[in-house]
C-alpha cells in the first residue's frame, strides 16, 4: 500500500524550476531521506506535500486515493504533519505548552494533567529525555527539534490509521528532509 504518491511534481518560482517531475513514493512504515545540495527543491516537494506550496503540475495521492491539499489543514486531516526547517516554537513558552498550544478542545479550559499525561507518555515512547517545563528559549538546537516533532506526532491525524510525518534537517544546510 503506498502512503504516498507523488506524480510529475512541477514547482517553479519565476525562472527557477525548483521540482521538475519528481515523482516519489512512500509505502506504508517506510522511512525516506531526500538528500541533495542545497537549493535542489527538498523543501519545496514536502512544502508541496504538506499544502503550504501548489504545485503548476502533477499529482497527489494518499493511500491512494488523489488528494486536493490546498493547505496544511487539509495535510494534517490527511495525516501527514510537518516538522518546519525552520522551527515554530513560542520561545517564552514551556515544551509543553508549545505541544499542546492549538491542539486542545474545550477552548481556554485547557486540561493540563490529561495533555501532560499523552505528551509524558508519547515522549517516553520515543526515548525522549526531555523537561516539559522547561522555556523553548532555553533549549539546544537538538531540543527544540524533538519538541516540533512532539508537536507534530501528537498533533496529526488522530484518526486515521496511516500517519505520514515530513521534516528538514534544522540548521537548514545539510540538506536531510
Ligand atoms: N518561496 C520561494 N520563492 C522563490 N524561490 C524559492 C522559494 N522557495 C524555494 N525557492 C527556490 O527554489 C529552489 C529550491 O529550493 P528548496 O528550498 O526547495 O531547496 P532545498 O533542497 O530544500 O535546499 P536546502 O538544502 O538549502 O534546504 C531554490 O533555488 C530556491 O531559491
Ligand atoms: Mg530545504
């Protein structure tokens, strides 16, 4: 079953032909990485992918079924959440806070001890050796990464079974997506 499957990608800003047909698949549970020097149009497939970028041509399908992904809502009603390059953090709030900041329901009630309960229990599951109340602002680089990708593993499709998560390197150099 391919989770994914992206057919003649075409992405272009002005002159600059960024995504030129790539076609790509992702199976269920597979793990992909895009390597590739800067500039060649990593960010720009998963930016497609995860609704922030249209693309001029090409296909979508997910699970296969074609998918209309006009933006990250729609991403994420299809599962597939975002690990930013550059990160989304709040600096002056807490790793939990930034976890739970927008996913909760029940409007400004929020219920801390149940959302510190999954977050505990979802970062335990991933090795994780992190301080919920500890300020984004004062986490390493390596930190502030695990807490995007609490973010988003916690945030995307709760109710779908195949889940798809994308990501760039975080010093935005290497080039790793
Ligand atoms: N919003 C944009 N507006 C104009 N040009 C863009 C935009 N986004 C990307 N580009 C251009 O598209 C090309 C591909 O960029 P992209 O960011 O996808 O590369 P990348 O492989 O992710 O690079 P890096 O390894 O530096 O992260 C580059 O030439 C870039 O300048
Ligand atoms: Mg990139």
């Amino acid at each position: 079953m391919d989770a994914i499957r992206m057919v003649g990608i075409v992405k272009c800003f002005g002159p600059v032909r960024a995504n030129d047909g790539i076609d790509f698949t992702v199976r269920r549970q597979e793990i992909h990485c895009l390597l590739g020097e800067n500039g060649t149009g990593k960010s720009t497939l998963m930016n497609i992918l995860f609704g922030l970028y249209h693309p001029d041509a090409g296909e979508i399908y997910i699970n296969e079924e074609k998918a209309a992904i006009a933006n990250p809502n729609d991403a994420y009603l299809l599962g597939i959440g975002m690990v930013h390059q550059h990160f989304m953090l709040v600096n002056q709030l807490t790793v939990l806070e930034n976890i739970i900041l927008g996913k909760e329901s029940g409007g400004l009630l929020l219920n801390r001890r149940e959302s510190r309960r999954k977050v505990e229990e979802l970062s335990q599951r991933f090795g994780f050796k992190i301080d919920l109340d500890e300020k984004v602002a004062n986490l390493s680089v390596g930190m502030k990464q695990r807490v995007e990708i609490l973010k988003t593993v916690q945030g995307s499709g709760h109710h779908h079974s195949g889940r798809t998560h994308c990501g760039s390197d975080p010093a935005g150099g290497g080039g790793a997506v």
